[in-house]
C-alpha cells in the first residue's frame, strides 16, 4: 500500500463520524447521509494528493452541503410549507428528547436554510467560512441563517432554550 493510500485510509476513519453527523442533519435522513459521505469521499479520493496537505475536510464538508443541494432539487417533489408544531406537552419533550425535535424542526426547513445553521451552529463556522463554503455571498449566509432561524422558533417554540442564544 503506498503512503498516499494509506493517508487517505487514515484520514477517513478519523473524519468519517463527524462527515456523517453533519450530513444527517444536511439530509434529515440516516440513509441518504451515508450515501452523501460516501459521495464525498470519493471526490476527495480523486483529489487526496492535492488536498492531503490542505483542508479536506472543509473540501468534503463544502461537496456534501452542494451535492444535497443539487439532489434536492433534481428530487423535490412539493414545497416545504410551515410545519405544525410538533408537542403538546412537557412530557412528549421529554419522550422523544431535543436531539428528534431538533432534527424534526430541521426538516422544515429549506436545504440551504439547514446547510446554513449546520454549518454555523454545529461546525462552528464564520459567516465568512459558510459562504466560501456554499460559494455564495456573506450577505446571503446571513439572510438565509435569519430566515432559517425565524421559522425554527415560529414551527417549533419547544426549542426556545436551545435557541435563546442564537441572535
């Protein structure tokens, strides 16, 4: 096995889980994740020599927000509308937890408007590090990021702790 190959393997057990968790929430779906990450190995597999020494990570990350973009719109088949909120009580908070409701609330959203917040919110990245990401404006990234927000805590108020920190 040669080094550029071994480097590679090594990368991808490291990277592999955090490119999954980012791309269950990208999809909303555990099955197109996977074939998401999948999807982007192969591209940086393609490239590992010149994105071995750089950021490949970001390089995956950035083809997996573009690739589900793209399936989503060659997939769409309706139009998400607003969403009822989804719990009654405090005990159907605490039966399915902040992590479903999270992802339940991430699913009425737009992609981009949920490629926006997993990438500011969950990767911790720049307004700036988003939009080169996405390859669109700062201006942009901040509209779509307001956008996304103002329909999570209008479709889903049971999320207001998680979100009272977010501007």
């Amino acid at each position: 096995m040669d080094s550029d190959e071994e480097s590679f393997r090594d990368w991808v057990t490291g990277a592999q889980p955090g490119l999954l968790r980012v791309a269950v929430l990208l999809t909303g779906d555990s099955h197109r994740a996977e074939d998401l990450v999948q999807e982007a190995l192969v591209k940086v597999a393609l490239r590992w020599r010149r994105l071995r020494d750089e950021r490949p990570y970001s390089y995956a990350t950035k083809v997996m927000v573009r690739d589900n973009i793209s399936w989503w719109r060659r997939h769409r088949r309706e139009t998400v509308t607003e969403v009822e909120p989804m719990l009654q009580s405090a005990n159907d908070l605490d039966r399915l937890g902040q992590r479903q409701l999270l992802r339940q609330a991430l699913a009425g959203l737009t992609p981009r408007q949920r490629a926006v917040l997993v990438l500011r919110y969950y990767e911790d990245l720049s307004e700036k590090q988003v939009a080169a990401l996405m390859g669109t404006s700062v201006g942009t990234v901040k509209s779509q990021t307001h956008l996304a927000l103002r329909r999570l805590r209008e479709n889903a108020p049971e999320l207001a702790g998680l979100l009272e920190d977010v501007p």
